[in-house]
C-alpha cells in the first residue's frame, strides 16, 4: 500500500465517482439550510434529506461530494485522546433512485483494492443480521470469503441519526495487525479494540423515520456512504492518531507557531494544542 496524502485522497475519490457518471458538488455549509432537526451538518447526506425523502428533485442521480462534517458527542474527549476530534470530512457517494447494492459494493470493493491499493487480506466487511441479499452479493460476486464477512445488529449495521432516511448498511473494516489487538477469541470487526477500524459505510437507505419510530418503505431506495477523510489517510499513511495525518500535522504545527509552544514538551500544553486543531 503506497503512502497518499489526504488531499489526494480526497480527489481520486472524486476521479473514480466521476468516471462511473456522478455529479460532483461542492461541500454544504456546516450551518444547515431549511432544517431544524439538526444544529450542525454531520454527515454527507445531512444536506440532501429533501432528494432522499423525494420532496425535492437532485441535480443528478448520482452524486459525490466530501462534505465538512462536525459531531460532538465526544467533545469532552477532544484533545486527551488522539484519535478525538470534531470536524472532519466525510468522502460519499449518492444515489437517488438510480443504482442500488450491486454497484455500491462492486465500486467500494474497486475502489479500496484498485485504486488504494489495499490488501485484500487486511480487509474485511460486515453486514446487517438479516441482510442475506447483500451478504450474497459481497460471497458470491465480489468473492470475499466467508471468514471476512460477519453479521452483525442494529447498534452497528442498521444507519440512522435522527430522523429521516436510514436502513440497513454494510461497513469495510481495515485490519491494523495483531498488535492493536485485544488478543480474545472472538476478537473480529466490531470488537470495542482497536484493531480492525470501520472506515466505509455503506447504507442502503430504503426507510423514512418519522422521528418517533416509525419507519416507512420508501418507493425508490437510495445508496448513501460515507468514509471519513481523515480516518481513511491513518490507515493509508499508516498512522494510528489523528494528528499524524499530513494535512493536520500542518494544522498542528501553525498552532504551535502561533502559540509559541512546541509539541510534545509537556502533557499539559500537549492537551491544549491537540484542542485547538481538533474542533
Ligand atoms: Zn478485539
């Protein structure tokens, strides 16, 4: 696997998307327009909520974007960790109506393995409990072998951040070695350890959630993925923080120069510094 800087991840990702007929846009503002249901955009179809739920009609039926993305639910965490952050760019690939499952996984597969380069037996894919036809697809079409594809529940493999479309989903793990390891028997994609990391996320938005739990079959299901930019050059550039990834790094040291503090001298100012360029 060959190292690539983050902005060039970024733009083989358009490259590819582009050549199998999607419409590039632009990232949303982080402020969403026209929606009271979320203070910030969090994820890459956040902004496209009215194209999913068919109230409004998308410019093309199949898009990509890299969307700036800010969560917060570990916002206390942000800094004593290096892994923690807030913003990020989330790399996704949409469609409306148009394409289903067998492309999405066929173009995640190719993807990771043809363009990045990432060894096959690093690599491993999860799918939801009851989701036979997309465990079929990724066995016998793409031909990855059974001890690489795991069921998994809700917690995991079911998408939905509020209310609006969600379904079932499908996640591509990294495989970072023995070392990151918890070392238990059972130790696989979806082990609270670090080793194997999620960084694709493929949902097969077929339901409207109401907010209150009811879920409604839409007519013309969607393809909606996300792979945070970020988490995508750790596992390319070989890093295992956050703050080692090359565009960050410079982040990093212009803090630093501001501050007139070095990196790395003390615990204390370590912390701090690593807030400052985390949200
Ligand atoms: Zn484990």
């Amino acid at each position: 696997m060959e190292w690539i800087g983050l902005n060039q991840l970024r733009t083989a990702f358009f490259d590819f998307f582009k050549n199998k007929g999607h419409m590039l846009l632009g990232s949303y503002p982080l402020v969403p327009k026209n929606d009271n249901s979320l203070l910030l955009i969090n994820s890459g179809m956040a902004p496209m909520k009215n194209w999913f739920l068919g109230k409004e009609t998308p410019p093309s039926r199949r898009i990509v974007t890299c969307q700036k993305c800010i969560r917060t639910p570990d916002i206390d965490l942000v800094g004593q960790t290096a892994r923690h952050g807030t913003f990020f760019e989330m790399l996704g690939n949409f469609s409306f109506g148009d394409y289903f499952k067998h492309e999405a996984t066929k173009w995640a597969w190719e993807f990771v393995t043809c363009v990045l380069k990432m060894p096959q037996n690093k690599l491993y894919v999860t799918v939801y409990e009851n989701d036979d036809e997309t465990y079929n697809i990724w066995k016998n079409d793409i031909g990855i072998s059974e001890d690489h594809i795991s069921r998994l529940g809700k917690e995991d493999n079911f998408w939905e951040i509020g209310s609006g479309p969600c379904g079932p989903c499908s996640e591509i793990y990294f495989d970072r070695g023995e070392k990151f390891g918890c070392g238990r028997k059972n130790c696989g994609p979806g082990c609270e350890c670090d080793r194997f990391v999620e960084f694709w996320n493929l949902v097969f938005s077929q339901f409207d959630n109401d907010g209150n739990g009811t879920y409604t079959r839409m007519k013309n299901p969607n393809i909606d993925t996300g792979m945070g930019l970020e988490r995508l050059a750790c596992i390319i550039q070989g890093v295992d923080n956050l703050f080692e990834v090359d565009t960050i790094r410079e982040i990093l040291a212009h803090v630093c120069e501001i501050a007139e503090v070095r990196y790395g001298e003390s615990l204390k100012n370590d912390v701090s510094i690593r807030i400052i360029t985390g949200i």
